[in-house]
C-alpha cells in the first residue's frame, strides 16, 4: 500500500503540476541528476551529530523524504519532539510524561519573548503567533489551530496544551478588577476538557485516549484580547462504541470512571455491587490514568452540575450498563414475544428502576413491534431475536447520544460569554485521526471523510492557492508536485453519484437492506473514478478507497441500517413517560415519529447531519487564519522513545510534509498589499512623512504604490547591504518580490522590514521625546520667571503695607506718647507745690483698729499702688502681720495712712513726712504701675527696738537711730 501511494506521488497521479510544458529527456540525463541528487543527499547525511540542530526543516539541502525524516528521527533521538517545516509545526509524540515542557514558567517564556519564531520551536510557538495576529491587527481576523494526524498521535494532548496556554496568558494580563471574573471563565473552560473526555472518549487498539468525536472549541476575546468565554461544537459522536467494542477496546471511559471511583453508597444507589460483571464494559481490569473519577466529578462542580444533577446522570448511566446484561431467547411460540433469560430479569428490573420507567412497558418496547397503517389502529408484532438485541442497543444509543447533547449544551450555557462582549476568537479543532482498521464500517467511513477535507483545505491554502497566486502576480515560479484529493473527496461526496448519495438513497427506499446489492451499484455507479475499487474475489461485499493516507476497505454489511439509525417511536413514549427529570427533559420536545408538516416520515441520515456540520466547519475554516500543527505517531505500539522510519515517513507523505516544505523553503510565506504595506512600513521612507492622500498614493494608482514601494524596499535593502556586504541582486530577488498588487516577502525580509521600523520608530519617538522636553523646559522657564515676578509683587506690596502701618502705629504712639508727658509733667508740677506746703495734721486715732483687724482699706480706686514710708520697721514691730493694701489718689489721703501706721510719731509735731517719690526721683505719684500689686510685711525682727522714743529728747540714739538712718 506505501509504495503504490509513493509511487503515485512521483507520477504526478491526482496532483496537477502547471507552469509549462515539461520536456522529455534521455535516459542518461535523468540518471546522472539522480546520481547527483543521491550525492547530494549523502553529503548531507554524513555529518549526523548536527542533524539533530536543524530547528526548521526548510533549512535541509537537498529537501527529500531520506534527508527530513533522518532529521525528525535525530531530534526524536536527543530528545527535541517539536520541529518546524515551514508554515507547520511537526510534533512527535514521545508516549511519556516530559518534565517541565508545558510548565507556566516556559509559557511565560514564550509570552513574553520579542521575536518567538527565534526561540526553541514548541506547540506555545504557534499559539502565540495566532494570539499575536488577533491582538496586533488593525482590524483582528479570527485565528484557526488545526490539529491533525493519525489516532494516537497527540491530537487531544495538544489541543489540551493549547487551551491552557491561551487560558493562562489571557487573564494574566486581565486587571484587577476583572481578576476573579477571569479566573473563573478559564477555570471553567478548562474543566469542560475532564467532561467531554470522560463521555467522548475511549481506549482503542491505537489510543488510550482516543477521541470518538470531533470538536471545535471557539475561545472567545474581548477587545483587550482577554478570554471572556468559550464555546463547544461537536462532530459525530461513535455512539455506537456503547453498545457495542471492536475486539481489545473499551468503551467510554465515564463508565470505568463509575466502576474504579464510586463509593459504596454510590454503587449501593446504583445498583452496582463490586463482584458484578458488565456485557458492554470490557476490559475493565486494565487500569488506565483517564480513569479518574474525581476529577470529573469536580469538573462538574466547577462547571455547576449540583449533586442532585450528577445523581440523575450515574443512574442513567448505571441503567445503560443494566441494560448491556439483558439478553433474550426465543420463546417456545413463535407467535408470541421473546422471553428473558432467567438470570437477566434481574438486570431487568434494575434497569427500568435506574431509568424509572416501568418494567413491564420496557419489556414490551423492547420485544414487540407497533405497526400504523395509516388512521388504522396499531398492529402489535413480536420481535425476532436479533430484532429484541438491535432494539436494546438502539434505546442505549440513543439516550447515550441525547445525554451527550445535553452536557454539551449545558457547558455552552455556562462557558459561553454574551455576543455583547467578544468580538474574536481563536478556534481549536481536534478531530479524529485518520483510521484504517481490519473492519472498517460507515464511522470510519465519516471520520476519513472529515480528514479528507482538512486535507484539502490544506492544500488549498498552503499548496495550491499559493502557487496559483505567484502566477497570477507575475512572480516566475516552478510548481511543486503536490498530492490533490479532490478525486477522493467528489468520490464520496460527489452529487448525485457519491457514496454518501447512494447511500442515502438505499436508505430512503422502502425495502431491507441488501449489501450485495448496493455493492453492485455502487461498481456500477463509480466505474469510472479511479479511487474506488473492488476485490471481486472476496466474499463480505465491500469498497476501497484510496485516501490520501492510504486505501482502507469499508464493510457494506450493516453500513444501511447505521445511517437510517431508526429509533423506534415506542421507545420515545417510553422515555418520556420517566420518572427521572432528566431522562425526561431530554425526550421531551423530541417527535417519536419523526413527520413532516404534512404529515410525511422524514428521515436525516447519518452522513447527511454529517456532512452539513462538516460543511460549516469548512466555512469557519476559510474565515479564518489557520495554523496547522501535524502530529506524528512514531510507532503503533505507543513505546516511549521509538521511531519506527518505515510508518513514519508514510505520515510525512500522507499529510504533504516535503511538498510544505519545498514550497514554504522556495516560495514567499508573507504576502502583504501595496497599500497595507505602505500603511505600515511608509515611515521608513522620508517621502512619506506626509499622508499618502497627500502624495496621491490611492488604491487605484497602482503605478505610484508600486513606486512607494519600490522605494521603501530600496532604503531598506541599502540599508542593509551598507550592515553587511553580502546581499547581492540575487539574494535581493531571493528576499522579496514585487507581484502586480502585492509584496511577497520571505520571513528574513520582513524581520529586516520590522528591525528597520522599529530603528525608525525609535528616532522619531526620541525626536519627538527631545521637542516635547524641549518645549517642557521652556514652558518650565517662563512658569518660574511668571512665578518669581509674582512673588515679587506680593512681597513689595506687604512690606509696603506693612510700613504703612507702622508709620500710621508709630504717629499715634508718638502723639499719645507727648500728650501724656505733658499731662504728668503738669500733675508732677502741682503735686509738687503741695507738698511743700502741706501741713503736719494731727491723724485720727486708729490705733484700736489696726490692733483688732490688722489692715486698713482706706479708700477703692481702680490700680492699687505701693507706697513706702518712713518709719515702717518700727511701726510694724509688734504688730501682727498685715497685708497692706492701699489705693490712694492724692498726696494728702497717703499721708493720712502714713500717719495712721505710726500715730505717735507725728502727734509731737517733730516729725517731717518724706516720702520716697523725692528720693528715688519719681516725678509724679499719678505714675502708677501695670497690675495690682500686693506687699506683704512680715513681723519685724527688731523685737528689741525701742517703739517709743522719747519725743522731749533732742535726738534718737541706739537702734532707732540706725533705722533712721538706714530709712
């Protein structure tokens, strides 16, 4: 089978080459270019320690099957499972765990890197480059990752890898505000993958955990780029696989979940003991690391499945594998329904109490037939044994299928964000891988199909488009052979002689089913498309198809009854009649019979619900910006660390790898429009410092964007030559190209384009930075100037004011200041003249009154003042002691209190007052002081002294004479 399709591929069969007419050459000329190319190969082959280095396999001379698979198998080697090949990413499954390969910090590392094309070539690369395309465009067009490769080979790992990748560097740069809200969205789109992985996926002979449906995961962004939601799509689920596992698989892996995690109440409810065996669970002693119960279950809390929910799911699920140990055997009548064996009536009851649904009309449903004839009353027939086992199947199918729905309906509801508030999104697909099994039927039939189509789809925009495109700008271009699939893809799908037509024709005609003969119409039917064929000589009707990944051989028997997939309408009245709410709800709003508006049977085919949800992937497909990652499956074994050259390079070949590579290595991945490159890059030309309206570069003028342009590349590449010497015309052509209406450029031309932008960008941004300081200085001069000059003012004017005022204080104090020394002058003058006039006056006897109160208050005025006279010591020797307080307004009334103190002296008349104003130079006694002032006189010490002088005496002698003196 390899080489037939090697060979193929070297003939040119199903490809189309263009560009020429090719001219035939001797025998000799072809075999010394072989002989050249060999040499060639085996010059490069000889130094295999650096084989391991080439990081993009476009750098490979020469590029052959031989030279890029001894690359990929010395990466594998030392341990490098991710590599270039030009506009893919080739990923090699390493079958076991890599230590810190997809860890936050190398996350981070890619995130954050200037340039990650030029780091390590890894799965974060390629989600970058698409998270950076949403984020960095004018107007952001929606990105595509698309995941392809054979089962087994790392599809849903990666897909896993990706989600993370997006879900961690999405809300990292989410604010504050939005911290919580984010973190919960990408905590819940996380945990979608536990949960439809747990119900779609399953062990096959190829996978441990192979998806059984494909899925498109939209993750949508706001318009700052961060993850506000995500949205789930899913392609064919292999419902089948419930009812019935191919030899050495398992089915889903939700049920081992159940049998490995469930506690023993949960088994108890139930109805499942631990030493109890299933029909449909086989294998259930191979332990596998997806069969952990827990998480799924914490997913469903996460994503708001409440327990009440998860208990109606295990029931039904619990009842679904009751119902795989039902068998039936033919009764002794054969006019009457087939009875239960003895050891499945118990099975029995289990299931319909699981499902809540009677036992007795379960039994009925599943073995006797209804007949309508019209507006005839139902005719009841007794079902065959094989019909008893296909309509058990059929009722597990079904509410599998219709369970399934509905998680994923609920997981929309709860991830999904309001149209409002996303505007792009980034899209994931992980669809199943190509499979060719020994029995082969309509699912594998389908899941070729899909990848038929992805196949195409990248041909038509890697291969095929790109060529075409470099023709039709003028560029001289040599076409690469390349594999085209459109043989096979009309041959299945082809209207109205395709197999899917034909199919579904059979299944609208009212008759059973004949493999043989639809095998005969389908050879006669597709006799002329060399994809198909037929090996007469084998006894089980079939058909091969040629695949671009190989020819598989596809059963007929059976592959009728699967696309009509007919759901007997009493089963439906049976389920919704449930007790269970949501058994209930999820056959509530569905027609058991199936009809029309008037009244006619409609019948939805398999393929045709199939391709129509294929058909509108496609469409999203070509919206989009798509980046491919080929996973690789180094051997079917799933060993770690083995390559196997021999499957491998029939993957490389399969999935057009080398044809990727030439064309990615020889051509121009990046193809920009005149005026979006002009829009960008204008900057680095000084003739476009003004607006390209103003220049008249419009959109219809292509002579003059082909001159701007022109004229942009040549400052660019003067630029560079004047750098390094080494770029000649040749190397120029090599670098870019200008097509009628585009540039085409390779990636170093544009790093060139970018690394001289951003130098120009930079001396504009410091130009701009020097004028705008510049203008900040002197707008910072003029403000201390204005400032300075205001303070200034203000300090001239409040000394001036405050000089003012002082003069205005100084006038009054100097007025008020003369005129009361000229009042006390003229006081001072006529106290003056009264003293010297005064006559001694005899004072009153007081002597009992200072004796029984010991102070006179002699008159009140508002300042008391202190007066001092002579003789106060002996006056107040034996007296007790006295406060004095005396106020006084005249010469005379202080006389009188100095008389009153010291009676005896004054009464012989020989006595002169004196007071202390004439000794101590004060000029008035009206100058009184501030405040009250207090004197307080203590007892004299004098006790000795004489108080009584003798008045006949001539003089005082003792020490009366030395208080007078000292007075």
């Amino acid at each position: 089978m390899n080489s037939e399709r090697s060979q193929r591929i070297g003939n040119g069969q199903g490809g189309k080459v263009k560009g020429g007419v090719r001219k035939k050459s001797g025998l000799a000329h072809s075999k010394s270019l072989n002989d050249s190319l060999e040499g060639e190969v085996k010059a490069f082959l000889l130094d295999e320690g650096q084989l391991h280095t080439y990081d993009d396999l476009t750098k490979v001379n020469p590029v052959t099957p031989t030279t890029v698979l001894k690359c990929l198998q010395a990466r594998y080697r030392a341990k490098v499972f991710y590599t270039h090949a030009g506009c893919t990413l080739v990923a090699l499954n390493p079958f076991q765990p890599v230590p810190d390969l997809y860890s936050l910090d190398v996350m981070k590392e890619y995130h954050c890197a200037p340039q990650p094309q030029e780091s390590k070539p890894h799965i974060f690369i390629v989600a970058e480059e698409a998270y950076r395309n949403v984020q960095g465009q004018v107007e952001p067009v929606n990105q595509s990752l698309v995941v392809s490769g054979e089962s087994g080979a790392g599809k849903t790992w990666t897909s896993r890898c990706l989600m993370k990748y997006y879900a961690t560097v999405a809300a990292t740069s989410s604010l504050m505000k939005s911290q919580d809200t984010v973190e919960r969205i990408e905590k819940r789109v996380l945990d979608s993958n536990p949960i439809m992985e747990a119900f779609g996926n399953a062990c096959t002979l190829r996978n441990s955990n192979s998806s059984r449906f494909g899925k498109y995961i939209q993750l949508q962004l706001n318009r700052s780029q961060l993850l506000v939601g995500a949205s789930v799509q899913t392609y064919l689920l292999e419902k089948t696989r419930v009812a019935g596992q191919p030899a050495n698989e398992r089915n889903f892996h939700i049920f081992y979940q159940m049998m490995t995690g469930g506690s023993d109440e949960q088994r108890r409810e139930w109805k499942m003991s631990h030493d109890q065996r299933f029909a449909w669970l086989p294998n259930a002693e191979k332990t596998l690391e997806e069969d952990c119960f827990d998480e799924t279950v914490e997913a469903m809390v996460h994503l708001g499945i409440n327990a009440e929910k998860q208990g109606h799911i295990f029931r039904i699920l619990a009842g679904l594998l009751q119902l795989g140990n039902v068998t039936f055997c033919s009764a002794m009548d054969e006019s009457q329904p087939c009875d239960l064996e003895e050891k499945s009536k118990d099975f029995m009851h289990r299931c319909a109490s699981l499902l809540c649904v009677p036992v007795e009309e379960l039994q009925t449903c599943l073995r006797v037939r209804t007949l309508r004839a019209g507006k005839q009353s139902a005719l009841f027939k007794p079902c065959s044994l094989a019909d008893c086992s296909v309509r058990r199947d059929c009722l597990a199918k079904v509410i599998y299928a219709q369970l399934f729905e509905w998680l994923v309906t609920f997981i929309n509801d709860r991830i999904c964000a309001d149209n409002s508030t996303w505007c792009n999104f980034i899209g994931l697909l992980d669809v199943y891988g190509f499979e060719c099994f020994q029995f082969n039927n309509l699912e594998q039939l389908c899941i070729n199909y899909a990848n038929e189509k992805l196949q195409q789809h990248f041909v038509a925009h890697y291969l095929k488009a790109q060529q075409e495109e470099y023709v039709s700008e003028g560029l001289e271009w040599s076409f690469v052979k390349y594999q085209d699939n459109q043989g096979c893809l009309d041959l299945i799908e082809g209207i109205p002689t395709g197999v899917f037509s034909l199919l579904n024709e059979e299944c609208l005609l009212n008759r059973a089913s004949d493999a043989q003969q639809f095998r005969v119409r389908l050879e006669k039917e597709l006799s002329d498309n060399g994809s198909v064929s037929w090996d007469k000589f084998s006894k089980q009707p079939h058909f091969t198809v040629a695949h671009y990944a190989g020819k598989v051989s596809y059963q007929i028997e059976g592959m009728m009854e699967k696309n009509k997939d007919p759901v007997p309408p009493e089963l439906i009245h049976l389920l919704q009649k449930s007790e269970n709410p949501l058994l209930h709800q999820l056959f509530a709003d569905r027609d058991p019979v199936g009809q029309g508006t008037r009244g006619l049977r409609q019948v939805v085919t398999v393929v045709s619900k199939f391709k129509n949800s294929l058909e509108n992937l496609m469409k999203i497909l070509h919206s989009t910006t798509p980046h491919y990652t080929r996973c690789i499956k180094p051997n079917t074994d799933c060993r770690p660390l083995t390559f196997k050259k021999e499957e491998v390079i029939v993957q490389l070949e399969a999935c057009g790898i080398v044809g990727t590579i030439h064309i990615s290595a020889a051509g121009f991945p990046i193809r920009i429009p005149y005026m979006s490159f002009i829009q960008r890059y204008g900057l680095i030309s000084n003739l476009f410092c003004q607006g390209a309206g103003e220049q008249g570069l419009e959109a219809d003028n292509k002579e003059a964007l082909g001159s701007a342009v022109a004229d942009i590349l040549r400052v660019v590449l003067n630029h560079s030559l004047d750098a390094s010497r080494h770029i000649d015309k040749e190397a120029r052509s090599s670098l870019v190209h200008c097509g009628r209406t585009k540039v085409f450029l390779t990636n170093s031309m544009l790093e060139l384009l970018e690394e001289h932008r951003n130098r120009v960008c930079s001396q504009r941004a410091f130009s701009i930075q020097c004028c705008w300081h510049r203008h900040k200085q002197r707008r910072r001069h003029a403000m201390r100037r204005a400032v300075t000059l205001i303070q200034a003012a203000v300090r001239s004017w409040l000394v001036r004011r405050a000089v003012r005022r002082w003069h205005r204080a100084a006038i009054v104090l100097q007025r008020s200041w003369r005129k009361w020394r000229a009042l006390m002058d003229s006081l001072a003058e006529a106290e003056l003249d009264d003293a010297e006039d005064l006559q001694e006056a005899l004072p009153t006897e007081l002597d009992p009154i200072l004796r029984a109160r010991g102070s006179v208050q002699l008159s009140s005025i508002q300042e008391p003042v202190m007066v001092r006279g002579w003789p106060m010591g002996l006056a107040l020797a034996s007296a007790p002691t006295l406060t004095v307080s005396m106020t006084a307004t005249g010469f005379q009334k202080m006389m009188s209190v100095m008389a009153c103190l010291n009676g005896h002296c004054f009464r012989s008349g020989d006595y002169k007052v004196e007071t202390n104003q004439f000794k101590q130079g004060v000029a008035s006694i009206r100058a009184q002081p501030r405040g009250s002032i207090k004197l307080h006189y203590q007892r004299s010490p004098l006790l000795y002294a004489d108080l009584h002088p003798d008045h006949k005496r001539d003089g005082v002698t003792g020490l009366n004479q030395i208080l007078l003196e000292s007075t």
